[in-house]
C-alpha cells in the first residue's frame, strides 16, 4: 500500500472513462463511493493496470462495469482528459490525484441489466444535457458533453 501512496502522490495514473450510451441516446452514471469525485455522478471507468493493453483494460472495464463483452474495436475514441483532485482514493490530506484518461464512447443495441458494486452507491442512464447540466454530475464528467471542451 506505500508503494502504491508514492505512486500518487509522485505521478500521473492512466486510466480509461467509458461514455456509454443507450439506444435512446442515455449516458450511463455511477454515484461514487471513494475519492476522488466521492458523491459524484460519474461515467463509468478505471485505472489501466501495469502490464495490460489499452485493449485488455477496455475489455476488463466494460465486464466489471457492465457485465457485457466489448472489444475497444467497437468503440470509438473520444480523446485524452486530464483529470486533477485535491482527494485520493487513500484518504491522504497531503496530495491529490493525478489522472491522464483515455475516453472511448461505446454505443450499446440494448441497455444492459446493472448490479451495483463497492465503487457506486447508485447507478442511472441520463441524457447528455441533463448531465451537462445537473450540479450533482462531476465535472469531468460534464466535460464529455459541453461543445466548448
């Protein structure tokens, strides 16, 4: 664990952030549990692992996250985020977090049926300006949908 606090606190983390969108055009959000963003209504997503692919994190993201199967091919690419906190996912007051994101817009044919996890207390498909809009929504999430980004 002090091992991965010194990572933090001394460097950028990669991750991938999933906008993903119904049929009807909803975005799917999670309310989440730990820092950082803790309370907010988020796109799913996470931190890419050392040693995998972009493509083997993708795919790990959209089962943990889903409970579906998708390649990144059948995504498209939306671009790359930088994403700063004051707050860690470690509770540590002295630093933030630093995260370069990957983001990937995958189109679904049906909504899934979802199953809470430890990381969201909530989970919900919301139209892109409702998100734009809604205080509730972080930020960085916001930022998907404003045409000024």
């Amino acid at each position: 664990m002090e091992r991965f606090r010194q990572i933090v606190r001394d460097t950028p983390l990669i991750s991938i952030d999933l906008i993903i969108y119904s049929p009807d055009g909803a975005v799917l959000v999670g309310r989440r549990n730990n820092e950082p963003a803790k309370g907010y209504w988020f796109v799913p997503g996470g931190r890419i692992q050392k040693g995998e692919t972009r493509s083997q994190a993708f795919s790990r993201l959209v089962r943990a996250e889903l409970g579906i199967e998708a390649s990144i091919e059948s995504a498209e690419f939306s671009g790359v985020w930088e994403h700063h906190y004051e707050t860690n996912a470690l509770g540590d007051p002295d630093f933030g977090t630093h995260y370069v994101v990957l983001s990937y817009i995958l189109r679904l044919s049906q909504k899934p049926q979802l199953a809470l996890d430890d990381q969201h207390s909530d989970v919900r498909w919301a139209l892109p300006e409702a998100l734009r809009d809604d205080p509730t929504v972080h930020f960085n999430t916001q930022a998907y949908f404003r045409s000024d980004a």
